[in-house]
C-alpha cells in the first residue's frame, strides 16, 4: 500500500453539474477525512469516518455535499449543482484510531475542482 | 473564535542556514499542536507535534518550541536544503471526537542556493 490515493486528480466542470471524487485510503485506517483547500489558504476540515459512520461534519459542508464510506473503506464525496465557489483542492486523509497518540493525518495528492 | 495563524507568508532563507517559521493561536485550550510540510502539487505531510506539557520537541533536523505564555510556537530548520522549500502549516487538534486539525494559513519557505 502506498499510501492515500484520490481521483480524479483534476475535475474542470460547468456551474450546476455534479462531480464525485473517489477516495482510497491506507488499507488498515479506520479514519477517513475530507478537507477542502483554497490557494494560499490552509485545509478546512469538512467531514470524518470512522469505519463507515459519519461521526462529523463541519458547518462548511452545505446541503450540495455528500460523502459517504459504504464499507468503511474507500470513500467519495459528492458535491451537487456546483457553483464556481466549490473550486479548490479537495484533500482526503486518513488515521488509525482511536488509541492512536499523535494527530498525525495521512494526506492523499488531492483532487482539484475547477468550476467554470 | 478559535484560529491558528502565521506571523509571516513567505520566508527566503539561504541553503545551509537556519530557518524560523513562527505561528499563533488563539484558544488558549488548545493542547496538541503540529507542524505539516506541503510541497507543491502534494497533500500535507506531518513533520512534527507538540503537546502542551512540553516546551521543546526535536526531531530529525527540526525542532518546535510551544510558548502557552504568549500562544506561540514556532518551527526551527537546521541547515536547510532545497528539498526543504514548501509551505508549512502549523494546525490544532480540535476538541471534537473526530480529532479534526484546524490549520492556519500557512508561510511559504524558499531556499535561496
């Protein structure tokens, strides 16, 4: 396992239509999260997994936004009727937890939305 | 509200020297604090952490300092390379059960040959 893959690594859309981003992460991670990155800007967490439940989800994350992780595996992140603020890098992560002692996330390379 | 912030977006420092990123926050709860690299095109990488018991933390070139006095803490790098340039975050772990990090917005680290 190499670590957390996303795809796809670049998605150009028109306002209005929908996109799904996949993510795989690190084989025996139970956690996965889903954090949105604009230029210039630090991640914002948008929502978390562990196993297939959705534990949390950030106010950031509107009506348009889905994500789900059917078993507890990999996971995708649907976002309905985008709008050009929807553009930005959509990162996933994932951990071993709970138990674990350290924050530390394992970033996947991101899928960059470009909404025209 | 809660927030994690840099002092400075851009830091040039020449290879071989030393480099001092510097970052603040606000919640002075705040009790795990870490340092992640991202390179251009790549997700965050974890570099270091720090909990709030300990004022110094090394690792393999780098070192954190946690200041709970002022709300500072910053990102030391011995005898930078050009391997070292980036953006660094410094971010939180949030109160919640998910661990969320908040990260700040980042200083963008150049190494000058």
């Amino acid at each position: 396992d190499t670590g957390v893959s996303q795809d796809p690594r670049h998605k150009i859309t028109k306002r209005g239509q929908n996109v799904t981003f996949r993510c795989d992460p690190i084989s025996e991670h139970n956690r996965l999260y889903w954090y949105r990155q604009t230029l210039g800007q630090g991640p914002e967490f948008l929502t978390y997994f562990q196993n297939e439940a959705q534990l949390e989800k950030s106010r950031l994350l509107s009506d348009r936004f889905s994500a789900e992780r059917p078993k507890g595996s990999f996971s995708t992140l649907e976002i309905q009727r985008t709008e050009q603020g929807d553009s930005a890098m959509y990162l996933c992560a994932s951990s071993w937890g709970p138990g674990s002692n350290t924050g530390e996330l394992f970033f996947g390379e991101g899928s960059r939305l470009t909404v025209l | 509200g809660e927030s994690v912030g840099l002092h400075l977006p851009t830091l040039s420092v020449q290879e071989g020297d030393n480099s001092i990123i510097n970052c603040a926050y606000s919640n002075s709860a705040s009790d795990y604090f870490i340092w992640y690299k991202q390179e251009s095109g790549k997700g965050p990488q974890f570099i270091i952490d720090i909990r709030s018991n300990m004022d110094k933390r090394q690792g393999q070139r780098v070192t954190v300092l946690l200041n709970k006095t002022v709300k500072h803490l910053s990102l030391q790098i011995a005898a930078t390379q050009p391997g070292d340039s980036a953006v660094y975050f410094c971010a939180e772990i949030g109160l919640g059960s998910a661990r969320q990090l908040t990260f700040g917005s980042g200083t963008q680290l150049t190494v000058l040959p």
